[in-house]
C-alpha cells in the first residue's frame, strides 16, 4: 500500500510541470510605422508626424507582461523626438488575435537643430492605450495599435502638458516561446 501511494505521488510529482506549460510567447519585438499627433514645431500648430517604432516585449505569464517603447519622430522645424516608455502590458491570447491594453511613463528626448545652433532636452512622458496582435506564423504577427502619449512641455502659457494619438502598425517577431 505504501509504496503504491510513493508510486503514485512520483508520478503526480512528474506530470506537474506538463500541466504547467503554456504556449505563448516569452519575448517578442516588433518593428514599424508610428504616427503622432503633436505640435508642429515648425507651424506652432497640431499635426500628424511619421516615424519608427520598436516595441520589445517579455510576457511573464500568458496574460501579464512588461514593455519597452522607443519612438523616432520628426516634429517639424528641425526638430526631433526620441521617446522611450516602459510599462505593463495586459494580453487577451485567442486563437486567431490577441488583444492588449497598456500604459507606461519614460522619456521624451527633444533635439533641436536650427541655424543658431543644437539643443536638446529630456521631458517626462507617460503612453497608455490599446492594440491588437494578429497571429501570421509561430513566429510572426501583425500588429496595430493606438495609444494616447503625453510629454510634460509648455507648448501655450498655463499648458504643462502637451499629448497626442498615436498609431502604430508592424511586423511582431517571437524571439523566444
């Protein structure tokens, strides 16, 4: 009796971790367009700005995960965005899409170049948003996302913070499953 109860216990004790093994991505990055709408630094107006996304992502569980946004944007009148945003990232996983909300704070890096000279200066950021991964192969997805980013810098008198949409699409790759 008692060495079919050690038999049995072995056995459970073996199974455990098959039963613990989820399939979902451990560490995903993700290259592609990005759209911003900001102030114009060139027109003193709101508009839209192209530019590079690259998102790396490490999934800690099937659902929860943490994020690294880094942005390059050109915002008119030589001037340029760098932003950097890290935070959590909450994920859906169905068969055919995996929706996801996300929010984050970092770093906006603004460089100015003009005819009087170069400038550059780091404002505080923060992103939040949402987005859907569409799954193409083990290893790749599609990816579209809309995000609302805020950047702590005066662009009227009395207005500390300046933010606008942002929409991001590309290709995901899976590094590690």
């Amino acid at each position: 009796m008692v060495r079919t109860l050690v038999a049995a216990c072995f056995v459970l004790l073996l199974a455990i971790p098959a039963l613990a093994q989820e399939d979902y991505p451990k560490i995903q990055t993700s290259m592609g367009y990005t759209n911003l709408g900001l102030f114009n630094f060139g027109t003193g107006q709101t508009s839209r700005h192209s530019g590079f996304a690259n998102q790396t992502g490490f999934n800690l569980t099937k659902t929860w995960g943490l994020e690294n946004y880094m942005g390059i944007y050109s915002l008119g009148g030589g001037v340029t965005l760098i932003s950097d945003l890290f935070g959590g990232k909450a994920t859906y996983r169905a068969s055919k899409f995996a929706p996801y909300g996300l929010a984050g704070i970092g770093i906006g890096y603004f460089t100015a170049s003009t005819a009087y000279g170069y400038s550059a200066t780091s404002k505080f950021a923060t992103r939040f948003g949402g987005g859907v991964d569409v799954p193409i192969s083990d290893s790749l997805s599609w990816k579209v996302e809309v995000s609302r980013m805020g950047f702590k810098f005066e662009t009227t008198p009395g207005n500390s913070w300046t933010s606008g949409t942002n929409i991001t699409t590309g290709i995901v790759f899976t590094l590690a499953q």
